[in-house]
C-alpha cells in the first residue's frame, strides 16, 4: 500500500541530516578559544584551531570552515587589517586566507607551497597594507592590497615577532632584538643590527613610542634612538604574552592579568581570571579568550572586570581527538585518547556523545572526575550499554574504567575496587591500569582488555560481578588493542605491536570455561597465499564483513581470513589481487605496503579503510574495485591520518576519525532491513524543490531489494537495485532530462519478485 505524502514527508522531518549522497561536513572543536578580533559589530573567535564569529546585537553565532568558507583547516594565527577590511588567517601549514567583509575569501597559498625546511609562522604584524609574518627562518613581506608576497627576509635564525616603526623593521628574534632600516637592502643580511640579547615576544606602538614584551621579564618601551630599554610593567608572577594599541590605549596582558595603559607611567591593572589566553578591548567593550571556557563579553566596572556572559562555545567535540568512533543507535560515541605503550604523550580525557536526532554534542564531564579520581587521561574507547540508554562506560589506557549514567560521571574502576590490575606496583601504580578496549555484549554485559596482566580478557556482568577469562598464550602479553567474537562464535585478540599477532579461540558454547576452547596464535609473520612472508611490526585493525570474513589492516597492508574454518588449520592469509589489465596476465596485491590503522563494512559489505600516510579507500565488497579514493587534496578530509571509521545504518553517513578531527561524507549504502516494512521505508530530500540538483536517497530496503520508480500514469522512469538498504535517484529519467513538477512512486520488490512496499516523491517546481 502506497503511503500518503504527509507521512512521508513527516519521517523526513524526524531526519537528522537533510543531505545529499556524496555531501561532506566537518565537526571541528570550537572549545578552546585563544585570540579574537572585532570587525563591525562582529567578534571572530579563534578556537581550537577553528573560526567562530559572534554578532554583538542579535548574538548570532556562525561558524567558518573548509567546506562553507575557508580554503584549509587548523587555523593557527588570525589578525585584522582595518585598511583593507580583511581578516588575516593563518594557517599551520602556512596557507593563508583573507576574509573579507562581505565574507568572500581570498586565498594566498604561495608560502605553503615553498619547499623550505620549515615554514613555521609565529606571529602577525599588520602595518597598514603591510603584514610581516614572524617565522622560523626570518620574516616573510605579505603585502595585503596587492594579495602577495613582495619580500623574504631571511635572517637565518627563528623570529617571535616584528613590527614596523619609524621607518625600520624590529624583529624579536631568537638571538635578540633586531632591527633593519627600510632604507638599506634587508635582503642582505649585514644590514641588519642586533640591539639587545633579549627574547621580544610582541610589539606595539602607543603614543609615538615602542613599546615590548620581553619573555620572563615585562613590558618595556624601547628608546630607538638611545637603544635603551625601560620597565613599564614588571611580570610579577604574571608572564606577559601579548601587546596592542586598541586605539585609545595600550593593552599588554597574561594568564591572570591585564593592564591598559593611558601612557608609559598610567595604567590600570586589572586581576583576570587564571587560564585566560587573550583580552580583545574596544572602547568599553572588553572580551576574555578563556581557553576550553569559551569566550565571554565583559565590562569595566569599579575598577573590575565583570563577566557579563557564560563562556560562549559553539555546540562542538571539545576537542579535535578522535582515536575511537562507534554508533550505538543514533548516538555517535567518541573517545579522543591514545593507546601509547611508551608513555610519551598523554591526551586529556576526552569522551564525546553526538546525538544525531537533534546534532548536538555533549562532551562527557572531565573536572569532576579529575578532583574525584586523581587522572582521566588517554580515554580510548566508549561503549554504550544496549539495556539502558544513556549508560555509558569509557576506558582509560592508564587509569582504568568509568561510568556515566545521563552524562553524569558515576565510579571509578581500578585497581583497588575491581579486577583490573597495573602492569606495575609501587606509588605509581594508578597509572598503569591499561585498558585499551571496552564492548557490551547483547546482555549488557561489559568485556574489556586489562592488556599487560595474567588474565587481560575480563567482564563486568550486569549485575557489577566481575568474571576472568584465562589463556595462557596472552598471559601478560603487553600490547592487546582488540577482542571481538564473531558470528561463529569465535573469540579473537589483535596484539598491536612488539609481538604483533591475533589469537582465536574456538568458544564451544561456554564462554566462561575455557577447557574445552580449541586456541591458537599467529604471531609477528603472516603468510599469503602464494607462500610470500611478510614480517608485520603493527596490526590496527580487525573486522568481520557480512559474508564472514575477516579483514586485518596491518603497517604491511591490507590481508583476509575468508575462510576462518581453514585458516585456523593452514594460517594462511589472503591478499586480493587486482587484475592489471594490461595483456602480461599479471596482478597486483590490493593496498600491500599500505599502512591501514581503520576497517569498518557498510550496509552494502562495502569496506571503508582508514590509512596512515593516504587518507580513507571505500572499496566493493569484494575488494576489486575502488569506489572512493579520499584524501587532503581531493576533498574536506582534516588529515590523512584516519584512525577510526563509523556509519550510521539508518542515514548511511560515514564519520572519520582523523589526527585533525571528525569529518563526515554522506554515503549511498545504509544497513538493510531485515524485511520490507512501510513504515521504515521513506525517500529524502522530500519534497524535492526546484534548486535541488543532487541525488534522491530511497532507504529502509533490504538488501538486494529491486526498485522502480514510476509516474502518475505508471510509466516507468527509473529502475534498479539498492546497495545495503539504500536506492539513489539522480530525478531524471531514462532519457537523462529532469523530471516535470508532481508525484512519482517507489515501488519495491523482494529478491523473488514479490511486490513489497512504496513510497512517494513530490517534485515542486
């Protein structure tokens, strides 16, 4: 039976995302805001790496990224040029962007594409349609009006700072302050005269005069004549760290506090609150960049700075870490951490929950736990208990478990109150309780691996009981990453590194006694089909397809277990062969020598494959073709480095996980319905409007469901068959021209031909 148009278009409505097969969004952090600039009644926020503008009348936030405006990603310097009306961006990689009023970008990517052993920009001077980027070989001449570079000074040692006054460049540099009149051939380095021994970190001129900030000293103002320096403001316990004239006074400022200036020996001190990156002053308007607290409007009021608004954030992940992504219904789970054997590099504790019914991020709390527990760092993954919503479990690779109910944090696990064990004893054994994975079984039952100990496969039943599952082969086995059971019933362990390898164990109905468990491990050599060897040094990924399958990404490439019956006797892996096509006969091994850290299939058993070094591959499902080949260059991926991948079955949505942050493309496949119900069956965009030009997506099928489209007068328009539960129609017919304005019906059929349910498409025009 056909649906009516109004249920229809009701079900589209309950849609999170109304986008078009093939459309990308980024998800950037806006938390951590660190320099702002204010432009007509505007205040752009640099957050995180990101951009955000705040209307001051109507507190309109918007948001500014690769795909909506700017030309690249991790913003690392903005500055505004009041003569040409343009907002400076610059990025890490030292591409540049002017953003003008009317919001059109200009981009400048000559210095990016300079081959140069480094290309590091520390600071921004704006002098009239002058900007001088301070950067770790010299200072680079940026003439704004002219939109390019007019000169390269290379003075061969880092530079922290520059500014333009009384006819000569001062540069605070690593060796000292320096200073090159304009008159003279800067190109030549003997030109160039060196004032003082001192780090000058920013310059500003106020009333005719030059004034500095020297690191771990104060401000200073700077007799250029006399080449002397005077005290101005002491640090006190406050390191200075920025410099301007707003206009009507000179601003200097640190972490706790500020002081403006009505001339070198008249200033008002004002005490900031601890943690403040950067206060922007125009006229009475003060606004406090108070890092992961957001940005705030302030006042001057008796002799204080008073807040007059919470920290301003965009609804946003708190941070750009993405180690780990993982649905769980609607809910995108994120956790940002690091799995790091060396103990070299810790991320703050960062778990995220997107909803994707309402696009909103909630970032699971952090202070809380940190003044409770003593440490919430290296958060690698987070699961969702499937009895309950909105209980949540995440994982420490350091400080254990723990529990959130309704986005408020519950217990702690460690070693003192549960199974977990450290991989040390002593006074800093809290530390070492390593648990790099977490999954719920269908019971709601929590499996997890304690990696480094005597039994690391553990379980926090239900009921809080906690159970061990012992095998000797991963006794203390110190880099466990992965366990899954598979659709055999199959237990798996992926052993990361140092003794990189998987073990099965054949489970024989009894999960938890383990004498009846047939098990082997293959460990740090993998052997093809053809008999070639390979020494593999990592294995970061391991999945099983629809087919059973199971796929291993590894830093040698990409290998399958396609037949895990035989594999467990033979410990042979297959690699695909790609066909050449070029007449020898001859075939090449599918991504071998490509470093893949990421696997996941898709509704269609399509694999999306996250790699190191070269973005993400979507390949068909049986390895032969790549769909999609997605890198920095091609598209709005943050990073090539693709650590984690996650779909929406509903949507088809493909979240990435990058070393930069989370993008997302919108896919054809979606997960198939076990059996064609209307109630699940519906078509988006809908209703379709005149500049609409992308494709129609059809979900809710089944899988291999067949699909036609036809008219009012049942005239046959389009056919074909759904990849996973989804059908695209570009809204053309066969004969390529655009539909007319009206409704047309989906209609379904099963794999033997059984009609199944419809649906409606209405073209406005």
């Amino acid at each position: 039976m056909i649906r009516s148009i109004i249920l229809s278009l009701a079900l589209i409505a309950s849609m999170a995302v109304d986008a078009a097969i093939g459309d990308w969004r980024l998800h950037p952090s806006y938390h951590n805001a660190t320099r702002c600039e204010t432009i007509d009644g505007k205040v752009y926020v640099l957050a995180s790496g990101a951009l955000f503008s705040y209307d001051e009348e109507d507190e309109e936030l918007r948001t500014y990224d690769k795909i909506s405006h700017l030309s690249d990603i991790d913003i690392s310097l903005i500055a505004y040029s009041k003569e040409n009306e343009a907002l400076v961006i610059v990025y890490k990689n030292a591409n540049i962007d002017l953003l003008y009023s009317d919001e059109t970008v200009y981009n400048i990517s000559d210095f990016k594409n300079k081959t140069l052993a480094t290309k590091n920009i520390n600071s921004i001077s704006i002098n009239g349609n002058t900007a001088l980027l301070s950067t770790g070989f010299g200072i680079v001449e940026l003439d704004i009006e002219r939109k390019e570079f007019t000169n390269t000074y290379n003075l061969n040692t880092e530079v922290y700072s520059t500014h333009i006054f009384d006819g000569a460049i001062y540069a605070g540099t690593k060796e000292g302050t320096m200073r090159g009149a304009r008159s003279k051939n800067l190109l030549d380095n003997s030109n160039w005269e060196k004032l003082n021994k001192y780090k000058t970190t920013s310059f500003a001129i106020f009333k005719d005069q030059l004034y500095c900030v020297i690191e771990h000293l104060g401000v200073y103002t700077l007799d250029t004549e006399k080449n002397r320096l005077t005290l101005v403001a002491e640090n006190n316990g406050t390191i200075y760290k920025y410099l301007y004239n707003d206009g009507t006074q000179l601003v200097a400022g640190g972490t706790d506090k500020v002081i403006f200036f009505d001339s070198s020996t008249q200033k008002s001190i004002y005490q900031i609150e601890k943690g403040s990156n950067f206060i922007r002053k125009k006229g009475s308007r003060v606004w406090n960049c108070k890092g992961y607290k957001g940005f705030a409007a302030c006042t001057i009021e008796g002799g204080k700075i008073v807040e007059k608004s919470l920290g301003i954030i965009p609804n946003s992940p708190i941070r750009n870490y993405s180690e780990f992504l993982k649905f769980s219904g609607d809910r995108l789970l994120v956790a940002g951490g690091n799995i790091n054997y060396l103990d070299t590099k810790f991320y703050d504790g960062t778990a995220m929950v997107y909803d994707y019914t309402n696009e909103r991020w909630t970032n699971l709390p952090e202070e809380t736990i940190i003044s409770s527990t003593g440490g919430y760092l290296n958060v690698c993954c987070i699961d969702e208990d499937p009895t309950e919503q909105g209980h949540y479990f995440t994982s420490s690779f350091g400080y254990g478990l723990y529990e959130f109910r309704d986005d408020k944090f519950i217990k702690h696990y460690n070693n003192k109150n549960s199974a977990l064990q450290s991989v040390k004893s002593g006074p800093y054994e809290n530390r070492y309780i390593r648990v790099p994975k977490i999954e719920f079984d269908n019971d709601g039952n929590l499996w997890m691996l304690n990696t480094g100990t005597k039994t690391p496969i553990k379980i926090l039943m239900q009921d809080k009981s906690w159970k061990e599952i012992y095998y000797p082969q991963l006794d203390k086995l110190p880099t466990l990453t992965d366990i899954t059971i598979d659709s055999r019933g199959w237990l798996w362990v992926v052993s990361l590194q140092s003794d990189a390898g998987l073990f099965c164990a054949k489970i024989n109905g009894t999960v938890l006694d383990t004498s009846d468990d047939e098990t082997k491990m293959w460990m740090a050599k993998f052997t093809n089909q053809d008999g070639i060897n390979y020494d593999i040094y990592q294995i970061y990924a391991f999945k099983e397809d629809k087919n059973g399958s199971l796929w291993v990404g590894t830093d040698a490439g990409l290998f399958v277990i396609d037949n895990p019956s035989k594999f467990f006797d033979s410990g042979r892996f297959t690699q695909i062969k790609i066909p050449r096509n070029d007449g020898t006969g001859l075939a090449d091994y599918l991504m071998s020598g490509v470093y893949i850290q990421s696997i996941f299939v898709d509704g269609a058993n399509r694999k999306w494959i996250g790699t190191k070094h070269n973005g993400v591959y979507l390949i068909s499902a049986d390895g032969q073709e790549t769909i999609h080949h997605f890198t920095t260059e091609n598209s709005p991926l943050p990073s090539n480095s693709v650590m984690s991948i996650a779909v929406n079955e509903k949507s088809g949505e493909v979240f990435f996980g990058t070393e930069n942050g989370i993008a997302s493309f919108m896919a054809d496949a979606t997960e198939p319905s076990n059996k064609l119900d209307e109630s699940n069956v519906y078509a988006y965009p809908n209703p379709v409007r005149p500049d609409y030009s992308g494709e129609i997506s059809i979900v809710g099928l089944t899988f291999d469901c067949n699909v036609k489209i036809v008219d009012t007068a049942g005239s046959l328009i389009c056919e074909g068959t759904s990849v996973g539960g989804s059908f695209t129609w570009d809204g053309r017919n066969k004969r390529g021209d655009r539909v007319a304005a009206g409704v047309y019906y989906v209609l379904t059929y099963d794999k033997e031909g059984n009609e199944g349910v419809a649906t409606k498409i209405l073209f406005i025009r």
